[in-house]
C-alpha cells in the first residue's frame, strides 16, 4: 500500500465523518418539528435514492431472499435507522449536540463488547483498559448532564442522555446483527444489502407518516416546512449516501487496524459542529469524557491489533 493511497483513504474517512457529523446538526437546525418528523422526511428521502440505485438488481436480489431475510431487513432498518434516529434527534433537542455526539462516541467500544462471544473475538479482559476508560467517560458526560441542575433545567437533560443511550443501544444492536447477517449470505454484497435497508427504511417511513400527522399537528409556516425539506434531502444525500460511499472507498484502502480509527472523525466532527452551533467552548468535563472516549476507542484497537500479530506469530511457527 503506498503512501498516497493511505493518504487519500484518511481523506475518504474524515470525509466520511465530517458527512455524518451533519446528522448531529440536522434536528438542532428544524427544532420546530419533532423527531418522528424529521426522521419520516429524512428516511422517505433515502427510501427513494437507495430503490434508483438498486433497481437494476432488484429482481436477482428478491430472487435469493427468504422470508427470514425480509423480517432481518424490516428489523434492522428500525433500528439502525428509524428508532435510532429517533432517539438520536430526541437526544440533540434536549440534550444537545455535544453531550449526544460524546455519547455516540462509545459506538465502537460499544460494538466490541456486544461481539466479544463471537468465535475468534477478543476476550472480555483484555478490552479492560477500554472499559474503564470509557466508564470514566460516562461518568463525565453524567455529571455534565445533571449540572443542569442549577438552573433548573436538568430533567430535559437528563431525558436527552436517556435517549442518548437509547440510541446507543439500539446503533449496537444493528452493527451486530447486521454484520452476522452479511457473513450469512455470501451471495449479496455489503453494498446491495444497505440499500434493501434503505429501501425497508422508505417503506417504513412512509408507514410511519401518517403517524406523525396525527400526533404532530401544529401549524408551521411554508418557509419552516421548505426548511425541514431541505435538510431531509441534504441529510439523506450527503451522510446516508456520500458519506456511505466515502467511508466504503476508504475501507479498501486503508488496513482494518486503521479504519476502527476513522470512526472517531464522526465524534470529532459532530462535535465540533455541535460547539459551534452553541458558539462556546467545550466545557471541562466535555473535554475530559472526549479524551477519554478517544483513548477508549484507541485502546480497544490496540487490543485487536496486539491478537492479530499473536496468530500472525503463531501461524509463523
């Protein structure tokens, strides 16, 4: 691998995490409307782009799946996508970017642990290390929610933090399964299954419009709902697809040791984003739970990369 193509795959990968740091800052920029709003908008959209993009292959695809893989498709799309979105903006609107973003941010650490029972996983003790930091972490992120307190405002907070977790819970649920999916049908690339995902997606964001109309009736005026358009489509056209197809590119460029890495772009960027929406500085306990979820994420790959060159020494011998 040479020294331009690691440096066009970081490229790809920050790229990709700047994309979907954007995702943070979508709720925050159309606050009027509620979260199922923002997620019925943002889904159909994509529903739509991923049902173009896998039109030519649709009938050979169809042809190989089961009705247990239309059930693993409609489960995985609510969670990763649907639920998850929910939850997420749910959490940016009382919580805020930033405390949503630190919280995300235990993503990979997060989806080791859950696949720790895989055959050929890394054992629970040694991501240690990961466990405690991330745990440190938590606590920062906790404290910094309940200082609402003061001002009397600590229960949005602490809801947002709740949903937060939610999120979390549910973003790490879909990364498993769904990887164990993948490793089941050989037959269907990574890339057409995401866009059967994203198609279970459209279909039940639709379902779910009716939903929101009923529950969310306030009136907004035509320039808020032009608004609420316009980030769906951007949301669902630069993180769900440019963002996807960046961090894919990236991926057979760079060695696997490296792309975990990438995924602390997304941090770094909603971060960021998040700051300068609240045009502050991170708090202290802020950047103190970030350091710590930055040397969680690195120490959990240091234990990967330490068990790869253990076999690779063993298969020497």
């Amino acid at each position: 691998m040479g020294h331009r193509d690691t440096t066009f795959g970081i490229a790809c990968g920050a790229g990709a995490g700047a994309l979907w740091g954007l995702v943070f800052l979508a709720p925050a920029l159309v606050s009027d409307f509620a979260p199922l709003q923002l997620t019925v908008g943002r889904y159909a959209f994509y529903g739509l782009l991923s049902l173009l993009l896998v039109a030519p292959v649709w009938r050979r695809l169809c042809a190989s799946l089961g009705r247990r893989e239309w059930i693993a498709l409609a489960t995985l799309a609510f969670a990763g996508n649907a639920l998850y979105y929910v939850l997420l903006a749910s959490a940016v609107q009382l919580g805020g970017i930033a405390m949503t973003s630190l919280v995300i941010g235990f993503l990979p650490v997060a989806v080791t642990i859950i696949g720790s029972r895989d055959a050929g996983a890394v054992p629970l003790r040694r991501l240690a290390p990961s466990l405690l930091l991330c745990t440190a972490a938590a606590l920062c992120i906790g404290w910094e929610a309940l200082a609402g307190a003061a001002s009397g405002d600590a229960t949005p907070r602490i809801i947002g933090l709740l949903c937060g977790i939610g999120a979390l819970v549910s973003w790490t649920w879909f990364a498993v399964s769904n990887s164990r999916w993948l490793a089941r049908l050989p037959g269907i690339t990574a890339h057409e299954w995401n866009l059967l995902i994203g198609v279970m997606t459209g279909v039940q964001a639709l379902l779910l419009a009716p939903v929101a109309l009923v529950m969310y009736r306030e009136p907004h005026a035509a320039q808020a709902w032009a608004m609420l358009a316009g980030v769906s489509i951007g949301v669902a056209v630069l993180a769900s697809l440019v963002g996807n197809a960046l961090w894919n590119r990236m991926s057979r460029l760079l060695p696997l040791t490296l792309v975990g890495q990438m995924i602390l772009f997304e941090t770094v960027f909603a971060l960021l984003y998040g700051l300068a929406w609240e045009r502050r500085w991170p708090s202290l306990l802020e950047s103190i739970a970030f350091a710590l979820i930055v040397l969680g994420v690195l120490s959990c790959l240091a234990a990967h990369r330490t068990k790869r060159e253990h076999r690779a020494a063993l298969a020497d011998t």
